[in-house]
C-alpha cells in the first residue's frame, strides 16, 4: 500500500466579480493554517468600499456555512486534512455584486476497491473495480497482477482479453473469457496525481463451469437415491403382507340342500 502526502496551500486570489472603489478587481486574501481542533481556512476581502451583507462558504457546490456578518474577514474551520475533508471550498462575500474566492485543500489519492474479493465464472467476463474520493481527481490509474515473479503490469487491450476504463476517480479492469489456471489471483489498482499515488489490492476468485450446476446435480441425485430406496422396498415385501381379500377371495359356503331332502322323503314314508 502506498501512504499519501498532504499538501495545503496558502495563497492570494483575484475576484470574479465586482469592482473596487478605483475600479480594478476586488482582492481577496485567503489562507490555510493549522489551528486548535483542525485546519482555518480564512478569506479577507481589501476592498473596503463594498458594503458586505454577510458571507458564504461552499464545498464545491453546497452551502457549508452562511452568516450575516459584515466583517472584511471570513473563516471557516476544517478537522483536518484528509481524503473526506479535501475538495475545494469557496469564501462567498454577500456585496453587490458578490464576490469570491477558491482555496484548494489538496491531498494524494484514497484509493479504495469497490469490492475486495470478486467472484466469477470460468468463461464469463470478470470486473474489478476502483475508485478514490479524494481532491483533486487521480491523473493516471493502472493495473498490474501479482505473481510470484512480481507484479505484472497490465496493458490495456492486451491479449485481446484484458480493456482498462477509467474515468475521473474511477476506474474497471475487465477481463474477457476468465480462466481458472491464469486469471485467479490478486491485482492492484493504483492511482496518481500530483501529490503522490496509493493502491488497493481485489482478489479474484474464479469458478468451474459445472460450479453453477453442483445444486441442481445434488437435488437430482437426493431423488434418484429416493425413489431407489423405495423400489427396493417394495420389491422386498413378505407375502403376509399382502391383504386377505386378495388371496383368490373366501371360501365356499356349505350347502343344506342334502339334509332339506331326506327330511321330505321321511315325511312321505309315514
């Protein structure tokens, strides 16, 4: 990983934006010290023929702080610089018409991966992904794979498998037709500006083709041991088993024909 550098300016700006009493560009004065509890930012207007209403600051397009003061001088307070607190911030003085000044609190990139560990399957296409929220924007990213003979720099197009996008603070490796033998492993995204460069590392975890189909397979397999077990079992019933109304059906009831018959000849005898 690479550790990143701060770097604040102090610095004198021209205005946009109104007119002086001799009729040149009103001057603000703005600078950037440490103090107790973080780091002061402070804008001081020169012109002291415009009347101020009150005062403005902005982090890039939104209000942080607004008051009614008429003071020359305007201060806003920042804990600290870092990849959250750098931007550029904006001293607006209420005149007619406003007048304003920029302070760029500048740091090297924060660069983080959108996901530490991707997973893909063998044959699709993989994307990893970096981005940094840092000021100002990463001027250069690349990428690189590590392997045991060091860290192997990827060119964008190359193989015809690897294409590099980046835009701004943020940038995607896609890797066309993953193979599980040379695609796996780790990479490093690293970004660039003029105050210094950071990295972050994503593992890639590639899957065989048959990985999606092991739950279908096992299901498949849970019913085909199922209804084996159950042919078996009926294969196997004793006979006893079977019901009594099915073994050629109940026996044949005795006549009393013969008896009826010899009583009626004894009767006609006597």
């Amino acid at each position: 990983m690479y550790s990143f550098a701060l770097i604040t300016v102090s610095a004198v700006f021209l205005l946009l934006g109104g007119r002086g009493a001799d009729g040149s560009d009103p001057l603000i004065v703005t600078s950037h010290s440490n103090a107790t509890g973080g780091d002061l930012l402070t804008c001081n207007l020169t012109d002291f023929a415009l009347v101020i209403s009150g005062h403005q600051w902005l982090k890039g397009a939104k209000v942080i702080h607004e008051d009614k003061d008429s003071s020359q001088i305007t201060t806003h307070n920042i804990t600290g610089v870092n990849a959250e607190t750098s931007g550029q911030y904006t001293c607006k003085f209420l005149t007619s018409p406003e007048v304003y000044a920029v302070i760029n609190i500048t740091v090297a990139p924060h660069v983080v991966a959108y996901k530490k560990t991707e997973h893909g399957n063998e044959g699709d296409t993989g994307v990893l992904t970096c981005k940094s929220n840092s000021f100002p924007h990463v001027e250069e990213w690349m990428w690189s794979m590590v392997s045991a003979d060091g860290n192997k720099p990827i060119v964008n197009g190359s193989e015809d498998r690897y294409y590099i996008k980046s835009t701004g603070n943020k940038t995607e490796l896609r890797i066309h037709q993953l193979e599980i033998e040379k695609d796996q492993g780790e990479y490093i995204c690293n970004g660039s500006n003029e105050h210094g460069n950071e990295g972050a590392i994503i593992s890639l975890h590639v899957r065989s083709r048959l990985a999606a189909l092991w739950p279908f397979l096992g299901i498949v397999a849970e019913v085909l041991i199922l209804v084996t077990v159950i042919f078996i079992y009926e294969k196997r019933r004793k006979p006893d088993d079977v019901p009594e109304d099915e073994d050629g059906g109940s026996a044949p009831l005795k006549s009393n024909a013969g008896a009826n018959h010899d009583t009626v000849r004894q009767r006609n005898s006597s």
